[in-house]
C-alpha cells in the first residue's frame, strides 16, 4: 500500500468522554491493491465518505456514503476500490448508544448507512460535509453537530458506560465477576446489558484492550521483551498474550510486526513501533 495520509484530530474536551479521536485517511488508487487488516479496539466508527469505499472482505461491496461501524469481534480486511478520502469519528464504546438506542448491539460485525438507521441529522451532515472543500471546515462542522447528538440527554445506559470506563481504564486486568462486584450488580446483568449497548460480551472487550495496551507498550521501542509486555499489558505470561492476540490479528505477535500492515499500522501507532525483544 503506498501514499497513504493519516492523520488524529483530538475532540474538544466536551466530547473526550464520548469521542476518541476524529481521523482523516487519504489513499491514491492502486491496482494491485492487496487486503489490509484493521484490529478491533472495542470501539465503533462513523464513517464520512468522500472517495471510493474500501471493501470489506467477506461482505457486499459498500456504496459511497457514509455509514456506522458496528463493533468488530476479531480482525477485518478491506482493499481499497480507488482513491480514498475518508473522515472518521472513533465512538467510545458506549458513545454509539447514545446514537442509536438500544440496537447499538446489533450492528456488530457489520456497518449500515445512515438513513438506514434514521440518523437523519448525519444523513444531513453528510450532504453539507460534501459541499465543503478543507478538511478543517468539515471536522468543524462535525463536532458541532456531534456536540448536539451526543450531549444531549437520552438513550444511554449508565451502567455500561460505567463498565466500558472502568475496564478501559484499567487496561482490561478485571474479570466480569470483579467488575460486577465493583458495580453492585450480578454477572449475568452485567453481560446482557454490556452486550445489548456495546456489542460485545464483557471479557472479549477486555481482551481488545489489553490488544491495544500492546501496542501502546512498544511503541517507539527497539527491544522490549514479549513477557515483560505480557505482563505489564494484564496477561498472565507470554503464551497467554499470543494466544490472544492470534485470536483477535490472525496471526502471533511476532509475525504482524514483521508483516507490512500499513493500514492498521496507521490505526494503531504501530507505523512508530519497532519489533520487540523475544
């Protein structure tokens, strides 16, 4: 993959509870262009498409429009079907509640446009967004709208917002018996709620963020040993942090950081990683 610009925009600090980052991703066309992995990170997308789409592996071609990103259980591939010009919202985990109301859940391995899920006023934004021609202008006019949408008042649940926070902050260390006890409530209401707001159960959210504190852990670093990352990122020892992260990248850590990822590289931080010490 080759001429590829990414670049994060933080949101104001209103919104760092409901919005990771806004991204802008601008890639030439190619004609042998081969599938690229992204990595889950127990977040959501909402996706502004000015481009030709990247089409998902497995799934129906997408249409250029914007669209929402349901969570994802393991790793995606997507190539590129001509020049991409992409501005994306990275949704906290349970941001997209706040969205689209109890079917947050449902959109889970999949994306839908906007329409589809009577999300008029981002069918809308979409429209201006086109009419705009710097990439500023149009991230200002999205936290406008998203500082609308997703301060208001309405369809969230407390408790899995509550959750989701707490096993991010933690680095995903606790299991869903800790955190139901931490929560005064069982384990079983824990799952049904986390899953119906978030998409996902409780300890596969908690294995995607310790996936990230991996990256996090190395990046930047020519020589770190992979069990003092095992550790230091909530896994018991170096076998358990393999077996999670062939789980949730396809393959162990060893052989994506030797492999050419450079989409996902772009969305992790990886592009400023070197390999670690065995």
């Amino acid at each position: 993959m080759e001429s590829v610009y990414y670049r994060e925009i933080a949101p104001c600090e209103a919104l760092r509870q409901q919005i990771h980052t806004y991204w802008i991703l601008t890639q030439d066309a190619l004609s042998d262009a081969s599938p690229e992995k992204v990595l889950p990170d127990g977040r959501t997308e909402i996706l502004f498409d000015f481009g030709a789409p990247y089409r998902w592996v497995g799934q129906a071609p997408l249409a250029p429009r914007g669209r929402v990103v349901g969570q994802i259980r393991s790793y995606i591939e997507l190539i590129p079907s001509g020049p991409v010009a992409l501005l994306g919202v990275r949704l906290e985990a349970s941001a997209l509640q706040r969205l689209i109301g109890s079917t947050a859940g449902e959109l889970t391995g999949t994306s839908a446009p906007f329409d589809e899920l009577e999300l008029f006023e981002l069918a809308a934004l979409e429209e201006r967004l086109h009419e705009l021609s710097s990439w500023s202008a149009r991230l200002e006019l999205v936290e406008r709208v998203f500082m609308k949408l997703l301060l208001a008042p309405g369809r969230t649940d407390s408790l899995v917002e509550g959750v989701a926070d707490f096993m991010r902050r933690s680095g995903g260390r606790h299991d869903v018996g800790q955190v139901a006890r931490h929560f005064g409530a069982s384990v079983r209401t824990i799952e049904r709620r986390f899953a119906k707001g978030i998409g996902l159960s409780p300890k596969l959210f908690s294995r995607q963020v310790r996936l990230q504190r991996v990256f996090s852990l190395i990046e930047g670093r020519h020589s770190v040993p992979w069990s003092q990352i095992a550790v230091a990122s909530g896994c018991f020892d170096q076998a358990h942090l393999s077996r999670e992260f062939r789980q949730l990248a396809g393959e162990p850590p060893e052989a994506f950081l030797r492999a050419e990822h450079q989409l996902a590289e772009h969305l992790t931080g990886l592009s400023k990683t070197a390999e670690p010490g065995s």
